[in-house]
C-alpha cells in the first residue's frame, strides 16, 4: 500500500463506493423506521379510539396508564392469547400486520440485494485492475526486449503516475547508461588498437635507422672514433625521439578515449605559463630564441594544471622550432568577464591557410616542419584544451609569424 499508488487508488474507489452504499442503506433504513413508527401510532390511534366510542365510561386516563404499563407480564400473555385466538400475527388475520411482514422482507432482499451489488461491483473493479496491470506488465516486456534490441526511445506518451511506468523509466535509463559504458569501453579499446598502430607505424623508421647503425657498428669493429661516435649520437637522438614519442601518444590516448580525469580548479595563468616556459627554456637557449610573458596580475584559468601545462608546453615548443634565430617568442595573457585566455606569438616563417587547417591533425608535417617532427604534439594540445570545454586557434601568414590563441569561455 505504501508504494503501490494503483492499489492506494482502487482502494480509495472501494471505500467511496463503500460509504456510499452505507449512507444508501441507512437511509432506506431510516424512512422504513418512519414508516414504522407512523403504523404503531396508527396501531395505538384505532385502539384508543376504539375503546373511548364503545367503552365511554372508561376514563381516558386509565387507558393510557394501561398503555404505558409495559412491564406486566401476566397482562401481555392475556393479551397474546386472546390475539392467537382469532389470529392475529400468527395466522395474518390482520392486513396490517401482512402488509409490515412483507415490508421486512423486502426491507431484507433490498439489503442483500445491495450488499451483492457493492461486492460484483468491487469485483469487476478488482478484476479489472489486475487486467490493466497484467496489459502493462506484457508492454513492459515488450519495451525491455526492445532495449535489448537497441530500441532505446523512452515512450513518454505512455508514462503514467504509477509504480509500472516508474520501473520502465528506471529499465530505461539503466539500459541507456549501460549502453553508454559499454560503447566508451568499445572507444577506448578502439583507441587503444588504433594508438597501438600509429606507435607501431611512427617507430618503424627509427628502429629500422638504429638496426642499420648498430650493425654497421658491429660489423666494423675497426671504425674510427669519430664516425662511432656520430653513429652513436644518432642512435641516442632517435632514442629520445621514440621516448617523448610514446609517452605523447599514451597521453592522447588516454585522452581520446576518455579514461582521465581532469581536475578543473582556479589556478594562477602566470604560475601556468612560467612552468610551461621553464620546460622549454633549454630548447630556446638551443635556438637563440627569447621567451618573454606579459600576464594579467590575478588571471586565473579554471583548468586542470598539470595537463594545462603540457598543452602549453607544445605551443610554445612549436613556436619555438618555427621562430627565425634571434627572435623572440611572446606569451600573453589576460581574463575578462567573458573569457579567459593566452596567445603564444612567434615571429617566423608562417604558414599557409591550407596548412593551418591540417595542423592540428594527428601525424601532419607540412612543408615547413622540422625533419624529425611526427606531428603530435599540436594534436595533443588542442585535445586537452578542447576537453576542458576550450578553444585554440591559429592566426598565421607566410613571412609574417604565428599566433596560437587558447581561450577558455566562462
């Protein structure tokens, strides 16, 4: 009773038919009462009358003593003799009294009658709740087995105020949610082979270097110093190169597929921008390039620090392998009521619309790349910043620089 609200409902009909059918009852009960009191006083009205035209010199108040001395019981059994004698109540000699037996009777059957009415009635009630219920208990197995067979629509025209509809909505967004964590688990496997791949693909060309260097190392035992140690050198830049290019790759994995947690919270733009320019401040020394900063007292960026960091650190690194010697690479900063945001400037070659529309693709060099650039790092930014619900974008022209603009909307 306490959850079902369609049996709180059939009850509350069966009570109302109930205390109606009660207040039916009563009140034939109480005009038949009517009716019988209205007979006696007629009864006693002939009786008195009687007495006073046939009998005057009986006082009128002795007859009414008479009347209203009940508790002799010799007296009422004369008189219950003498009315058996000529029939009265037991023989019907009187048509009054017929007249009030069959009006018990019917008063009777009228009840029973009734009574039998009130329990068919309730019957057909109950009977047809439990045919409303079982149809509903059939629809919902045809809607979980639609489910099962990808028919994910919720039927709102059918939703009613009941236990039933309730369990369906609930089936549905369980299966839903189900099937949504089942699909993100097929993602991330499919992430995971095509990351596999693309690793697999990226580090065939520096192994199969490294194989020719080691063998041309080992077959000449003989070799002079200085081409040993070239070779060497090599193998070791391709070494790092594989390193820093598995390590991306795992991370935009992780990503795609949905399997990190960014953790948003206030941070300080600065203290953002000066850790990423302090991972890249040897490369810059390497390139004679300058990294100035120029940021907002009290910006803040509602992002995830660590992961904000590596995006960062792409940019400005690809600012950085694309900034002409002597240089400078500029990181701005700033927050309004709007946005958030941070623009890395570098003043080299530039690149063109076409490539600017490629560069953030997975694995794209263009014609201005660097010979040892896999073209992942850019990809991995945007995706970090896009999951941060951001937005990067690229200004460029040939000969007149870059700028990168990360901006996070509030």
């Amino acid at each position: 009773m306490v959850w079902n609200r369609e049996l709180k409902k059939l009850t509350v009909v069966f009570l109302l038919v109930f205390i109606a059918g009660l207040l039916v009852v009563n009140f034939y009960v109480g005009i038949y009462g009517n009716h019988l009191r209205q007979d006696y006083h007629d009864c006693l009205s002939v009786i008195v009358g009687n007495l006073a035209v046939n009998y005057p010199e009986v006082p009128e108040e002795t007859i009414i003593r008479m009347l209203n001395e009940t508790d002799l019981d010799e007296t009422r059994d004369i008189g219950r003799m003498i009315l058996g004698k000529y029939g009265v109540f037991y023989k019907y000699g009187s048509i009054s009294f017929v007249t009030l037996e069959n009006r018990i009777f019917y008063l009777f059957f009228g009840i029973n009658m009734f009574l039998c009415l009130l329990f068919g009635v309730f019957v057909l009630i109950l009977l047809s709740y439990i045919k409303k219920r079982q149809r509903k208990i059939a629809e919902l197995k045809r809607y979980m087995e639609g489910l099962n067979r990808y028919r994910y629509k919720l039927e709102l025209e059918d939703n009613a105020d009941d236990e039933l509809s309730l369990l369906r909505n609930e089936i549905y967004k369980l299966t839903v949610l189900l099937k949504e964590k089942a699909d993100l688990a097929l993602k991330q496997r499919r992430g995971l082979s095509d990351s596999i791949a693309d690793i697999s693909h990226q580090l065939k060309t520096p192994i199969t270097s490294m194989m020719v260097l080691v063998n041309n190392l080992s077959e000449n035992m003989e070799m002079d110093v200085a081409t040993k140690q070239k070779f060497l050198s090599e193998i070791m830049r391709q070494l790092t190169s594989m390193s820093w290019l598995i390590a991306t790759m795992l991370k935009l994995s992780k990503l795609e597929a949905g399997v990190v947690e960014l953790e948003r919270r206030d941070v300080d733009m600065e203290m953002v921008v000066r850790e990423a320019m302090e991972k890249v401040e040897i490369a810059a020394e390497w390139k004679n390039v300058r990294l100035e900063a120029e940021i907002q007292k009290s910006a803040k960026l509602l992002v995830d620090q660590r992961w904000t960091v590596e995006a960062l650190t792409n940019i400005i690194k690809n600012a950085i392998e694309h900034s002409t010697k002597g240089t400078v690479v500029e990181i701005s900063g700033e927050e309004n009521d709007v946005y958030a945001q941070i623009l890395v400037r570098d003043h080299g070659e530039g690149i063109s619309d076409e490539e600017r529309e490629r560069l953030f693709r997975r694995f794209y060099v263009g014609s201005i790349m660097k010979e040892d650039s896999v073209g992942i790092g850019l990809s991995l930014a945007k995706e970090i910043v896009e999951k941060q619900e951001g937005r990067i974008s690229v200004e460029s022209r040939r000969g007149e620089g870059t700028v990168f603009q990360i901006r996070f909307l509030k």
